[in-house]
C-alpha cells in the first residue's frame, strides 16, 4: 500500500508544479488569467450591475453631460395702455401785427396824415414831394424829433399823435392874381428845397415856404458849386439837380 504524503508536501509540490509549468508557458499563463478575469467581470455585470434587461454595457458609464436646468420663466410683458396728450392752448393769443408793404405803408401814412391835415393828395402809395412835406409839417407840429423815413415807427407815432394842422383854409384859398404875392407867399414847394439846402449845409435857413433873401443866397450858393448859371431863383433845373443830390423828391 503506497504511502501518503503530508499536506504541506503536496501544496508545495503542487506549487512547484504550477511555477514550471508558467515558467514553460508564459503566454498561456497570461492569457488564461486575461480570460478567467473577462468572464469573472461579464457574471459580475450581469448578475449584479444591471438595471434593466440584457443585453446591456458592461460597466455602467456615469453620463458625460448633466441635463441644463430648465430657463427661467420670461415673465410676461406688461401691456402699457398709451396715455393721449392734450395740446396746451393759450387763452386769447395776441394777435399778429399786420405786415406791410412799402406801398401799402405809404398810402396808410398818406391816409393818417388826411385825417389829420397835413396831406390833401391821393393815398397812392408813393412818397413824393407833398407826401415827405406833409410829413415833415406833422413832425414839427407835434414837436416829435425823428426822421420822416417810411416806416412803421412813423406811421404809429402819427396814428397815437392827437395834432392837426392849424388852418385848412389857406390851402383853399382862390388863387390872386399877383405874382409877386404869389412868389413870397408860403409854399410847399419852397419849404421843400428850404429844408434839403439846410440839411446839406447851405446855410440856416427859416424853414418858412416863403422865398427870402436867405433862401436866395443859398441857391446862389448851390448854382456856384454845381457849375449852373447863378440865378438864385427856383428854376426847373436847379429843383432837378438839387433832387438828384438829396434823392429826395422836391415836386
């Protein structure tokens, strides 16, 4: 009867036996230890690491990317009613001065000067000779100091003047047959080149309309300087060269 041998003796023999055997086959050591353990993970997956039904990943992957939290709700736009409003209006707008032409502010000057005396023509618009002596007669009558240029200025401070001319009744005088009467008695035509010849320096001159010795010498005066015959009277061409100096009408 063969004798047995002790267990210590058979694991190390059994030991010795497995590290030849390694030792001769490594490759197959190795591969069958890869294999032992692939088929020890695919049990352990589907017994104990599985969910749902097989077939299923052997391992189970934790997802790459977590579901974005859903966006917070917009909360709803407002509805804004639009408020209306209303046009500021002005209680009682001042109203607009008229505007003018300057023929329409010379025939309201012609009328405002009728009204009160010094103008006894047509409201035509055009300011010629008796329109600019009319003004001037105004002028002096109420003691007002300014130019008697076409102007709004003008026409107000003759409608907010209460002054009138003195007499009517030497415009409307019957004529006389004298001459020499005729040519000292006042004028407006001679007020008229009295006034131009004292505002361009021809001498002081009483701005009466009646031909003196004074308005004489400063004709004279004029004639000399213009190279005309030295008459000192009131001829047509002297009244046309004095106009064409002061461009102010004289008829």
């Amino acid at each position: 009867m063969r004798k047995r041998k002790a267990p210590a003796i058979e694991i190390e023999e059994s030991a010795s036996g497995i590290g030849a055997a390694i030792s001769r086959h490594p490759r197959e050591f190795v591969a069958l230890v890869m294999a032992t353990a692939a088929v020890g993970a695919i049990f352990s997956n589907a017994l104990f690491m599985q969910s749902g039904p097989h077939p299923a990943p052997i391992f189970a992957a934790r997802p790459l990317m977590t579901a974005m939290p859903p966006a917070a709700a917009t909360p709803p736009a407002i509805a804004t009613r639009p408020v209306a409003v209303e046009p500021v209006r002005i209680a009682n707008p001042p109203a607009a001065a008229p505007v003018r032409n300057r023929v329409q502010l010379i025939a309201e000057i012609q009328r405002e000067l009728t009204r009160r005396g010094f103008y006894d023509g047509v409201a035509d618009g055009v300011w010629g000779a008796k329109t600019d002596a009319g003004a001037r007669d105004f002028l002096q009558a109420a003691g007002i100091r300014m130019n008697p240029d076409v102007s709004e200025e003008l026409l107000r401070t003759i409608q907010g003047s209460p002054s009138k001319a003195v007499s009517a009744a030497a415009v409307s005088a019957p004529a006389r047959n004298d001459p020499i009467a005729d040519l000292i008695a006042p004028s407006k035509r001679v007020l008229a080149i009295q006034r131009a010849l004292s505002d361009f320096g021809y001498g002081q001159i009483k701005q009466t309309g009646a031909y003196d010795p004074e308005t004489r010498t400063a004709i004279e005066k004029f004639e000399r300087d213009h190279r005309l015959p030295v008459t000192g009277q009131i001829s047509d061409r002297f009244v046309r060269e004095l106009a064409a100096m002061t461009g102010r009408p004289l008829e």
